[in-house]
DNA sequence: CGCCTCTTTGAGAAGCTTCAATGTGAGTGG
DNA sequence: CCACTCACATTGAAGCTTCTCAAAGAGGCG
C-alpha cells in the first residue's frame, strides 16, 4: 500500500460537503501518514490512554466500546471506510472509549501533531472537521434514541438501513444488499441487546420477508417497508448538506 | 440583562480547558449578542428546520430530544447554565433534533454567521469549540452505554452522579446536593425507561438510603456507593485536559 | 380553595434475558 | 480427504425487569 494515495481516501470524506482550495488538499495529502494493515479485532484506541496517532481507515470496518462493570459491551459507534476515527484524540488527553477493527482493515496513520498542525492553519480544514464530528455526535444521538426508544425489531430494522445508507454513500452497497462484517453478538452489542434475541429478531424480518439472508449476506426485498419498520430517515446523516 | 457581559460565560466555556489570547478574547466578547429570556419548555431549535442562530445559556437547564413514531420521545442531551447549545448547528443545513429549555431561562442569541466568521478567523476559537464538541460527543458515548447496557437503577445512578459533576464544574452545586430540574417523565425520557419505572428506582434509591429528597432537592449522602451503583467514572467529562 | 401537574402505588402483561444445549460451516492438521 | 475444532448461529424453557393501564395522593399557584 503507497503512503501517498491512501490519503485520497480521507480527503474525499473532508470533501464531502465543500470542495478545498488546491492548496489545502495539497495539504492533506502531504500529511505524513504511513499505512499498515492489520487483522480483526486490532485494538486501535484504549480507553484511558492518551492517543498517539490519527487512524483513517482505508478499507475494512472498526467500531467503538465501552465496557460496563458488569463486563457487558456497548458498541457506540461502527465505521466504513475512509472514517477518520480519531478527530476525537485531537484535543482530548486521554481516550475514553475503545476501537477496535470488526474486519481485516487497512489504515492510515497520521501523527497527531500533523493533524493539529493542518486543522490549525489551515480553516477550511477544520471546517469540514467539524462537520465531520457534527455528523457523527447527529449518529450518536439518532443511537441514543434508537436504544432507548424502540423494540429489538425495529432497532435491527434501523441499524440496517443506516449500514445500507452509510455503504451506498462509500459506493460499498451491492445491487441487493450487502455483507454485513458483524457476529450477531457484536449486533447485540451495539443494539443493547443479548445475542439470543437478536438472532430471534434476525429471524422474524427474515420471515415477514422483510430481509433475506445467505450467510452475512444481507438482502433487502422491501426497503421502504424495513424503513418503516426500523423508523428510518437518513436526515440524521446529513448526506447532501453543501454549505453556504 | 445587559447585552455584552452575557458572553462572559460563553468565553468562561470555552476557555475552560486552554486560556485564549487577548485578542480572541476580545473577539468572543464583541460578538453580536442579544438577551432573551424566556418560560419553560421553550423551543429552541426544532428537527427539521433550517438553524437560524447560536443559543448560549446563560441561566437555566434545557434539552435536546427526537420524537420517534410511535410518539415516544428520547431526550438525547441535558445542558447546563454556560453551555453552548448551538454549535451543532454552525455547518449542518437542518436541526436533527429538538431543543427546549426545561426551566425558565436566559438566553444569549448570537446570529450564525457572527460565529462562523469567530471561528474561521480565529483557530484557538475554533480549537475551543471543537474541544467541547468533542466532549459533547464523549458524553453521548457515555449515554448509549448507559441506556444500552445499564439497568434501571444504575442509569438513574449515574444521571444523578453526571449531573452533579456538572453541576459541580459550574459551580452550581449546594453543599449537600441541588434542585434536579426535571420531572420524573422527563428523566425517563432521558433514560429509556418510563417514568413509572423511574419512579420506582427513585424509591429503592431513596429506600437504600443512597439519596434523600425533598421536593425536588436531591441529597447524596453517599455520593462512593451512589457512584458505585451507577458504575459512573466522570472520565468522560473530560474536566481537566489542559492541551499541550 | 380548587385546579392542574406531578408523584405514587397496584396488578397484570409483555419483552427481553439467562441458561443451556444443539446445529452449522469454515479452516486445520493428520 | 476426512475428522476435528472452534467460533458462530439457532432453539427451548423459565424467569425477571420493565411496561401498560388505571387510579389515587400531593403540592404549588391563581
């Protein structure tokens, strides 16, 4: 993998809303990264620690997570391709969660120092940081409101859909569906569920006809009705917002 | 309420973690705010529409909350007196949730576009309010895990453990507990749970002897095991990270 | 004093968890 | 190439937490 190119990645998310000048894209790809590949369940943030680098991912998917005292799980947060995953560590001494890859991934690391260099010359940088970080805290509230709020069924029916919207947005998503990279214990966890019961709501939309399975293989048959069902509006993704 | 000196706890917020220079000082507190004050349940911001300026609270609680189908609501955030309830606005074209004053409160209004240009032009501004969202976002972490994996007693822990930290920073807090602006549906709401249920886990709280009430005043005469029970470690708040 | 909102309590039902066991498929070494 | 293994998925039964519905008590404000 080239230092150089794996960079475009994260300047196609930072450009996602506005185009940059020239001279601030130059700048991005300059930052000096450095990539490396790693396997499945690679922890790349510790809770309590002070971070040490920023992680683009390049290819394969990472999640967030707490652990409570009881020992149980809560993921917070999943990510795609080309998700910067530590503008969170920018400014915050210590990390307060974990993360940890779902998938083989590769990655780009950039130190931090690079990165608060280019967020702090260079303002339309940071602009489109802070979109980025406004977008994923609108993902964490649409989350808080997703567990607290609605029944196993219709909290699948919603994590489902923001997958199918977050992979069709990164040209990830097949015609019919997609693989979703989670055991159904890591769904259970990131659904506040047990996995038991996931596999029993699995298996539910599976019979309405709601969704169609081969292995990880999702298919959605009827997207608007699994929509309904999951309580689903991307407006919480803030996918075409340009700004003035 | 005079016009400019209402900033000075926006410029208290915001300086919290790093001292800001002269000049952007300055800045903050020449920004074109107005005052308003304003009854309970107040609308702030509503889902949907287009943001049309920056609330800083002055005094006075409020919350964000969404409203999902079957008419159940979440609230997703609570925000103390100093808090910036805007920011999330600055870039994103429509408001993914709702905001509203829980109590009577004092506003200070700071039209949009007098933000974003603080903001551009001034990177140690921009560090400030990056630095709160990204606590701000620690905080929603900490809510899903909350909600997600934490049962009824223990939520109501830790929400009385988190806003007596915060209460605490501001200095907001009685020596032996403060007046919880909320009913108890709208703790529920905050919790995922109903405010039966909350009623219920206030009594075995109470029962317990882990907090005393009167009215609405809330007393922690044993805030190590309150703290225990809510598994609450106010890591997340970040209230102490002075960055190099 | 009376009204209105908020709190409190009870009883029954629902949803989800727990515990435990069995099924399945992909990868591995003999 | 097959048996073995290991992680993951699936299923059943029982129990517990939380919800729902409903009604009665309490407190503050005009």
């Amino acid at each position: 993998m080239a230092d150089t190119d794996t960079l475009e990645l994260l300047l196609r998310k930072l450009e996602r809303h506005t185009p940059l000048p020239e001279a601030d894209r130059r700048a991005v790809l300059a930052l000096p990264a450095h990539g490396r590949s790693v396997p499945p369940a690679t922890y790349l943030v510790r809770e309590g620690e002070p971070p040490t680098s920023c992680v683009v991912l390049l290819s394969g998917f990472a999640f967030r997570h707490k652990i409570v005292e009881s020992g149980a799980r809560q993921i917070v947060s999943l990510h795609l391709p080309g998700d910067a995953l530590d503008f969170q560590s920018l400014y915050l001494r210590y990390a307060d969660h974990n993360a940890q890859t779902l998938t083989r991934a590769d990655l780009a690391v950039v130190p931090i120092a690079a990165m608060r260099e280019l967020v702090t010359t260079r303002p339309l940088v940071a602009r489109a940081v802070l979109m980025d970080l406004l977008i994923e805290a609108s993902i964490l509230r649409e989350w808080i409101v997703n567990i607290g709020r609605r029944n196993a069924r219709a909290r699948l029916a919603h994590l489902l859909c923001e997958f199918a919207c977050r992979m069709d947005i990164i040209g990830l998503s097949e015609p019919d569906g997609y693989a979703l990279p989670m055991t159904q214990e890591q769904i259970g966890d990131a659904l506040g569920l047990t996995s038991v019961h996931v596999n029993r709501s699995i298996k539910a939309l599976s019979q309405e006809g709601l969704i169609t399975r081969k292995g990880r293989l999702i298919g959605f048959p009827h997207i608007k009705e699994l929509r309904e069902v999951g309580d689903f509006s991307e407006l919480y993704l803030h996918l075409d917002e340009a700004i003035g």
